[in-house]
C-alpha cells in the first residue's frame, strides 16, 4: 500500500510514562514519527498527542487500534492531511546586522509575512507559522546569509468532523458492558 | 484525627472512633492481597522488598509464600497457577536484578494473556534516577511486556495501585501488570481503606456484543457447506466451556485446535478434528485451505498457525469471534468480526444457527487422519523393534496411565509438540504450555504453580533435556514444599528442535545442539525426589505406571531417538496446504 501522511490524535489519561507506551508502539513496527506535540485537551486531565507518520493506511490503521487498546488511552483517530486544520511554528536566530542593514535578508522576512519576535544587538529571532512547506521555505532563502539557530515545532491539529471528542467519551461508557 | 502506634506489636494499626485505620505501606500492601483475595504468592527477597517481606512474616495464616529458587521461577509458577484457576498468579521480587529476572515471565504472560500481578520493590524515592545500589528502571523495562504498570512513590497510593492492578490484570483480555513500589513507600504510613476497582475509564475491558455480527455471523454459517472452527485461548480464558461445547454440537462443525485453546474440547470429542499449526495435525492444517466459512473463536492467527498468510484461507468468508479488537483484521481480514466475550458471542450465535451436521466435510478430516495415522501417527506410536523409543509412544503410555485426566505442563521444543499431539486431554483447562512466547524453562516452575493451584489433580511436567536444566533449580522449590509433580523428562541428548531444523534446513550442521547431561538421577536424589531411568522399550510400560502412580514427586527419565524429528510439518514460510508428512 502507498505511503501517505497521517495525522494521529490521541487521548490520554495524565500518567507518568505513557509517552512510552505510545511510541514503544511505533518503534516495535519501524514508524518513524516525523513529528509529535502533546498538551492538554478540552476535557480537563485528558492530554493529547498530535503524531504525524508518513506511512501506509492499513498499517495506520492497527497502529491506531494498538494505541486504543491501552488502558490508559481514551481513544485514538487517525486523519488524512484533508481532514485537518493544522499548523506549525518555526523560529530563526539571525545575526542583527544582517536585518539592520535593511538589505536581502529583511526583504525575505517580510515577504514571508514573518514575525520579529525579539531583537538584541547581536542577534534576531523570527517566527513564522505555517506548514512545513512555507517554514521550509523561508529557511532554504535565508540560509545563504547565515541562519545561526534554527527550529520548527511539531504539528498541532484540529480535525474537521464535527463529532467532538467529549461525544467520544459517552460512546465509550455506553460500549461498556457492564 | 490519626492516631499511630508506633511498637513492635503484630498489627501496627489502631482503629480510632473515626475509622481511621493507620498501617505502614508494607503492611497495605500485604491487606491489600488479602482483599484480592490471594492467599498464595511466589517470589524471592532482597533489600528494597524487605519491609513487604516483614509484613508477610505476620500474615502467613492468610497468604502463603512460596520461595522459589529464582525470580523467572516465580513468574512461571504464578502463570501456571493462573492457567489452571483462571485466578490472577502473584508473584514479588525484590529490585535491580530481582525485578530483571522477572521479564522474561512477564514476556511470556503478555504474549499468552495469563492474568498476573508482579510487585517489585524499588530503591527509594530520593534515590531514583541515581544509579543508587540495586535500582533499576523496572517500569520502563517492563512496559512494552505488561498490560499496565506503575510505580507508587507514596504508601497512600498502594491499596489504589493494586487494587487497578488487580483489575486490569483480569479484566478483558487478560494479561501481566507490574507495581513498583519505592523502599520509602513501604515504611510511610496510610490510612488503609481499601476499595476494589471496578472501572477505569480509558478502558473498554469488555465490549458490548453487536446484534448485527451475531446475525451475519449466524447467516453465514447456517448458509456454508464447509465450516471449519479454529479455537483458542480465548475460549478458556472467556471461560465458555458449556456455550463452545453447546455450539459446536449444535452446528456439527469441524473444530480444531490452537496449542493455547487445547483442552477447551476433549481431544476425544467426536467433533476435535486436532492441532493446527506447524506441527499440527494434517487434516486441519491442509483442509484450511478448503473450507467455505472460516471460524476463529478466541485466537489470533498466530504465524506458527496461519504459515503464509497469503495463501491462508483465501477461498474462505472470515468469521472471528474475538474480545480484544486490536486482534481483528491483525493478520487474517475478517468478514464478520464479533468483538466481545466468546461466552456471551456464542450463546447468542448458538441461538441464531440451525442444528447441523456435515457429514461428507467431517469424512475428508477422517481421511486426512488415516493417511496421517499411515505415514507418521502409527509409527510414532509403535515403533519398530530396531528403533530407540520413541517421544510419543512415552505419551502415549503416560495418557493411559493418567486416564487423560493429568494436567500436562509442557515445556518448549519437540517434546511439546509430541505431548499435545498425542496425549489424550479429557479435562478443561488441563493444558499448560507456553505458546507465543516459546519459553524454555518454563515446564517446571509452572507445574508447581498449577499443583498448587489445584492440588486435588494430577500435574506431569513433560520437558526435554535442553529446557530442564534451564529452571532445573526449581527442584528445590519442589523438595522444601514437598509438593507432589510427576517430571517426565525426555532426553534425546540434543536440544531436539534446533537439531530438526538444522537437520532439514541447514544441511545437519548440528552447530552447538548435542548436550553431553549429568545424570538427571543423582541429581533427583540431591533433592530426595524418587526417579527411574529408561532405555529399554521393554521397561517402558511399567515405569511409565510406576511414574504416574507414585505418591509424591517422581522424575523418569527416558532416552529416546536422538534425531527424530516431530512431523507433521509446515516449514517456515510455506501455506498450511503444503504441510509435509516426512
Ligand atoms: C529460552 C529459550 N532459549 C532458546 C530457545 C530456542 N529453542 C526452541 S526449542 C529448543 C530446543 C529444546 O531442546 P530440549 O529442551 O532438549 O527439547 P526437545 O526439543 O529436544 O524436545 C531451543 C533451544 C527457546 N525456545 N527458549
């Protein structure tokens, strides 16, 4: 089967751990996790995980019912890339000179519509959201004139279906035999 | 308000008027077995798992101890006890290389969902994360091998994390859990009120039967002309014994075996067509391949079952009765997929199938058998007279002796394929072996765990020479509790299933399988356990009665062919169809 890019959300009881419980599930089939972000809910004490894998479905598929199966995992979805809204956040450290002369290197920034988020003497830090694509790309044009730190934040998502998770939540008590 | 008395005294506790009950953490956690309902538990001491030892030393009236000669020994023998109640195996060791000992065992009862609590002791708190004498990370090494798992840094939070332990060990499918507890969580103090878990809520342990996949099940078989059921553990661990007995008479299908669902059926019940798998017998395996519905209740189509899974039941609708959902569309696509407790599936399918019989299909599975009987069964059984004894004629013997009524404990190589081949199971549950996991050394330590789990029945540990001496010391288990386990041990000098395949698929380059043994005698009696040893066939018969009916422990030993290999076979990577009769 093809390989695509998946969006994995999963939601956690807050226990010490679990992070490894998660991605021992991905390492035990050769998953290689391209990002993951976690923070929590809007169900108070519920966390969520936002992995994203590049992998086929079929296997998403039992990754995701793995994950659903341990205890301490309220449950687990996997969406296409089309089914969320998603963003992500990068940061650039450039040397202030290189702004201050008001040459190339500004002219890229803005063109970006990206953000000065500090300045100092010595050094600037901007930030730009977007997709990895758009993120990627103000780096590659600023990398000529020096990109002295550089990081991007995993990707953090909003599904589109409608059913929210707090619906998921009373499924699961009502699926409960007892 | 609390009030605590600090003395020496048997219970530390005090009761005041507000009902505040007052006890150490090691205590708590020896009330907190008591009310689980455990009075028998299997481990080893050391420093960090002192105080819970301390505390046992108070209420042995109520839980007994049973000092194995090695951490992995204790796992073993909490499984088999598991396996024959049905109850959760504890077992307790202490850190670092206590608990380490303990993985393979928690290995082994994860992959065969045996319900277990492991409880370790842990360096203390403020000593976590330091490298401090005997710490290990237990509960990272043993996550990806528990169901769950946890360490408890506070005594208040001891009762809570056995009483979830206890739970999801049982509940659902069943599986190993872990409770770390910190040495400083063992002296603190807790006011014990202890509480049984009933719900965690992240966890679905047993899903709601849907009515629509018990009808499209129903429809599909009341429509077949072919059906074949496969079971497993499931239906031992559900404990459907009467609804899959019901629904198998009253559909007259075909049903075979996964070594992990023996013993569910009779072996002699006129619908247990046999063993699947591997070393299965030929009917089942060959005739996967021919029928239209495809029936799996409680198994996973494990790759030792299924062979190639593209040429697995590729002709047939799928139908797989199965509690955990993970399992559903794992290996084998089901059609029909009834996830839920097989016992509560089968009640309701049963009610939803016509009765049935497939006469014509059950012929095929009898024909399959005679040609098996003709090319491997006959002369396993009864060798000719120029050839060394063989592993299934001593099963053979050992079957008629017990009646089929022994609970047989297998331990992991070709002897294990030859007792579940021909030993004749007639009671439930009365199986034990390692399955997923193919643990060598398991045999012994889990016959005790199941003799003292059931001490009214007969346990024969059958074992081979290899994966004797690999818990070998748990003799002395044997020896200081007096316990009475029958030890067949069937030497062929060799660890007989690598040899096989060396011999079949690596040209019999026997690299590093011939054993030169001690005399497994002289070391009985290093124990006081009685034993025989046979060479002959002509003594076989008699040591073999000799064997099973003895009073108290008893080991025989007997040689048998050195390179003779367990067949029926499907090799590595073929379909179940191409199974090989020699
Ligand atoms: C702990 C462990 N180590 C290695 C193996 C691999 N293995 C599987 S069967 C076998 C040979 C077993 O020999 P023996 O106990 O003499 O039994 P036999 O096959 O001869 O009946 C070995 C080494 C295993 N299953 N478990």
């Amino acid at each position: 089967m093809e390989k695509k890019e998946f969006t994995i959300s999963v939601f956690t009881e807050d226990q010490i751990g679990l992070l490894n419980r998660v991605s021992i599930i991905f390492t035990r089939r050769h998953i290689n996790i391209e990002s993951i972000t976690a923070s929590e809910s809007e169900v108070k004490g519920v966390h969520r995980y936002t992995i994203v894998v590049n992998d086929a479905e079929d296997l998403v598929i039992k990754v995701v019912a793995q994950l659903d199966k341990q205890v301490e995992i309220v449950k687990s979805f996997y969406h296409e890339t089309s089914e969320i809204v998603y963003q992500e956040i990068a940061l650039y450290k450039l040397a202030t000179s290189l702004i201050a002369a008001g040459g190339e290197a500004e002219k890229i920034v803005r063109k970006h519509n990206a953000r000065f988020l500090s300045f100092d003497t010595e050094f600037t830090v901007i930030e730009k959201t977007g997709h990895k694509e758009e993120t990627q790309r103000l780096f590659d044009e600023l990398e000529p004139y020096g990109i002295l730190e550089f990081v991007r934040s995993g990707r953090v998502a909003i599904t589109k279906p409608m059913k929210e998770f707090a619906a998921y939540l009373a499924e699961i008590e009502i699926a409960s035999a007892n | 308000m609390k009030k605590v008395e600090k003395s020496n005294e048997k219970e530390s506790l005090l009761i005041d008027k507000e009902g505040i009950n007052v006890i150490t953490g090691k205590e708590a956690v020896v009330k907190s077995l008591i009310a689980e309902g455990v009075d028998l538990i299997f481990g080893y001491p050391g420093g960090a798992i002192m105080p819970v030892y301390d505390a046992l030393y108070d209420y042995q009236d109520q839980i007994k101890h049973i000092l194995t000669r090695h951490e992995q020994g204790a796992t073993h023998a909490a499984q088999g006890y598991a396996r024959v109640s049905g109850k959760v195996g504890v077992c307790i060791a202490t850190s670092g290389p206590g608990a380490t000992n303990l993985i393979t065992g928690i290995a082994d009862a994860q992959i065969d969902s045996t319900p277990m609590v492991c409880i370790t002791g842990q360096v203390a708190s403020h000593l976590l994360g330091t490298d401090a004498f005997q710490e290990t990370d237990v509960v990272g090494i043993s996550m990806p091998v528990t169901k769950w798992n946890v360490q408890v840094t506070r005594a208040e939070d001891i009762p809570g994390a056995i009483a979830k332990a206890f739970y999801i060990a049982k509940s659902g499918r069943p599986g190993p859990v872990l409770v770390d507890i910190t040495k400083d969580a063992q002296f603190g103090e807790v006011d014990f009120q202890y509480k049984k878990c009933t719900n965690v809520r992240s966890y679905v342990p047993q899903p709601k039967v849907k009515l629509e996949a018990i009808q499209a099940a129903a429809d599909l078989i009341n429509n077949a002309k072919k059906p074949y059921i496969l079971f497993g553990h499931g239906v031992l661990l559900g404990d459907a014994k009467e609804e899959f007995k019901t629904f198998v008479e009253k559909t007259g299908i075909p049903s075979a075996w996964t070594i992990m669902g023996l013993s569910a059926l009779p072996t002699d019940h006129y619908l247990n067509v046999g063993m699947l798998g591997m070393h299965g017998n030929y009917g089942p395996n060959l005739l996967t391949n021919e029928c239209d519905v495809l029936i799996a209740i409680g198994m996973r189509f494990d790759d030792r079952v299924t062979g190639d899974v593209s040429r697995y039941a590729s002709q047939a609708k799928v139908i797989h009765l199965e509690l955990d959902h993970a399992e559903i569309d794992k290996i084998i696509k089901a059609d029909v997929a009834v996830v839920g407790n097989c016992k509560t599936s089968l009640q309701l399918i049963t009610e939803a199938v016509k009765e049935g019989t497939h006469e014509e299909w059950l012929q095929k599975f009898r024909d399959c058998d005679e040609e098996e009987n003709q090319k491997v069964i006959n002369e396993e059984l009864h060798p000719s007279d120029d050839k060394m004894i063989s592993m299934g004629e001593v099963i053979n013997l050992v079957s008629e002796a017990s009646n089929g009524q022994a609970t047989i404990v297998t331990d992991v190589g070709q002897h294990q394929m030859v007792a579940q081949r021909y030993y004749n199971y007639k009671r439930w549950r009365s199986n034990v072996t390692s399955g997923g996991l193919g643990t060598m050394g398991f045999a012994l330590p889990a016959a005790i765990g199941a003799k003292f789990a059931q001490s009214e029945n007969q346990v024969i540990a059958v074992i081979g020479d290899g994966g004797f001496q690999m818990t070998i010391q748990e003799l002395g288990t044997i020896f200081q509790t007096k316990i009475d386990i029958k030890i067949l041990i069937l030497n062929n000098e060799f660890l007989g299933m690598v040899r096989q395949w060396q011999d079949l698929f690596f040209d019999k380059r026997y690299s590093s399988t011939e054993m030169v043994n001690p005399d497994f005698q002289t070391i009985a009696r290093g124990y006081a356990i009685e034993s025989n040893k046979v060479t002959e066939r002509e003594n076989l018969a008699a040591a073999v009665k000799e064997f099973v009916n003895h009073k108290g422990s008893y080991l025989l030993e007997v040689l048998v062919g050195k390179e003779n290999n367990v067949f029926p076979m499907i090799p590595t990577g073929a379909s179940v169809s191409e199974i090989r009769l020699d």
